[in-house]
C-alpha cells in the first residue's frame, strides 16, 4: 500500500518494503525532482506512464527544494502527498527519510543503498543547477545525492550496471555559465557509451540536455528549461523497453 514517508515512518519498515519488491517481476523506476520550478512537471511525466503501471513500479525522491514547489500552491502545482495517488507510485521520500526518527543501529539498511539496489533507472528531472554542481562533484549531502553517489557504475556490485539519467533545468545566465558546461563535461565523461566491436556499454550518465529556447518563469528568455516532458517519458519507456502502446 503506497504511504508517504516521512519523520514518523519507520525506517525498518522502509527497509523491508524495499527488500521485498527488488524481486517482484517488476520494472522498477526511480525518478526524482530537484529545486528547479521544472519539478512540477513530475505529475505529468509520472501521469503518462501510467499505461505500463501493470508493470512498472515507481517511486519518487524529493529534495528539500523541490517540495517548496509542490505546496498546493496552484493546480499546476499540487502538493507532495498527492503524488502518492498517481498510477504506480508506491512511496515518497525525502531526506527526512534517510535515517527516520531513531538513531541507525547495526541490521539495519541504509535507505539510499536500499533504493540503489531496488531501481533499475534513476531519472533526475529536473536537476538543477545546485544538484547537477554536487554530482559533479561527488557530495552527497542529502538523500538524492548519496544515491548517485553510491550507484553502483559497472555493475560489479549488485551484478548489474544501471544508468542514471538526469533532464537539465535551469536559468538561461546559469546554463550559459562557465561552470555549467565544465560540470557538465563531467558527466558526460561518465556517459553511457557502446563499442561498436563488441557490443558493450561502459558508462552509467545520460544527459538531456535543456530546450534551446523557451521564455522562463522568471522571464528570461534562452535556453536552461527543462527537455519537454512528453520527450523525457519517451526516453524513459525507451530505456526500460516499455511500448507505448502496452
């Protein structure tokens, strides 16, 4: 049963749910919202995908920022809680989540090594300019980040190697910033790539990159916005080999 999850969750719980379904012939998607007003696009996306919810089980990771989005400010932007009523979506998390209101004791899991293990794709949409800067960098200072930064890269873990998919979203004066592109480049150096020889992929990143032009909610005009929606949940249902006609 979906629930969200929050301080008065208990973290043993979280644990268990999430051991329990890594096996549960599902396709398992973890997409999460960074502080960028894009986030609010996460109802839509996980709206479409709601053709494949017989199969594909999904579960959402908010940072702190992005819940400041989704407040039930306006009906574009509804609150935090109602994700949980979206097709597929079995739980919401936030940092509050990582270690629950009891102090960690040995036996118990970690939930960001937990969640690692569970999906099959990590779709960060949108990544802000802040978070893209932290991945870029290897910090890991809040639930999303010590995902990404304990993913397992080649597989040689968990036995399998994943990607990581993140949909860039940002002012135009950031996107066009120095730093942008240097921190990008790092990512890119992490892109999923395939040997044409030999048929293997090494590599875990996909970077999508933002629309060449669009007027922002701040006004500016340029690039920085977020890839359109209804693009993102097309590469999503083309890397996880959903049809969209299921």
């Amino acid at each position: 049963m979906s629930q969200p999850i929050g301080p008065d969750y208990d973290v043993d719980g979280i644990s268990e749910v999430l051991t329990a379904s890594r096996h549960d012939n599902r396709i398992h998607l973890l997409i999460a919202g960074t502080g960028s007003v894009a986030v609010i696009k996460i109802p839509r996306i996980v709206g479409a995908l709601s053709p494949h919810v017989h199969k594909l089980s999904i579960r959402v990771i908010l940072t702190a920022n992005a819940r400041r989005f989704l407040a039930g400010q306006s009906a574009e932007q509804p609150t935090v809680s109602s994700l949980l009523s979206l097709p597929g979506v079995e739980a919401v998390y936030d940092d509050s989540a990582e270690w629950g209101p009891e102090p960690w004791r040995r036996g118990v899991d970690i939930l960001h090594i937990s969640l690692r293990r569970w999906a099959d794709l990590l779709v960060i949409a949108p990544l802000s300019a802040n978070t893209l800067a932290k991945l870029a960098n290897g910090l890991s200072d809040n639930l999303l980040t010590s995902v990404c930064r304990a993913w397992d890269t080649d597989g040689l873990v968990d036995g399998q190697r994943k990607r990581i998919i993140v949909a860039c979203a940002m002012n135009t004066a950031m996107w066009r910033h120095p730093v942008t592109a240097k921190q990008i480049r790092v990512l890119e150096d992490w892109s999923v790539r395939r040997n044409e020889q030999t048929g293997e992929e090494t590599g875990w990143f996909e970077v999508l990159p933002p629309q060449a032009t669009k007027v922002l909610a701040c006004g500016d005009a340029g690039s920085g916005a977020m890839m359109e929606w209804t693009e993102i949940v097309k590469v999503i249902e083309d890397r996880l080999g959903l049809r969209s006609d299921d």
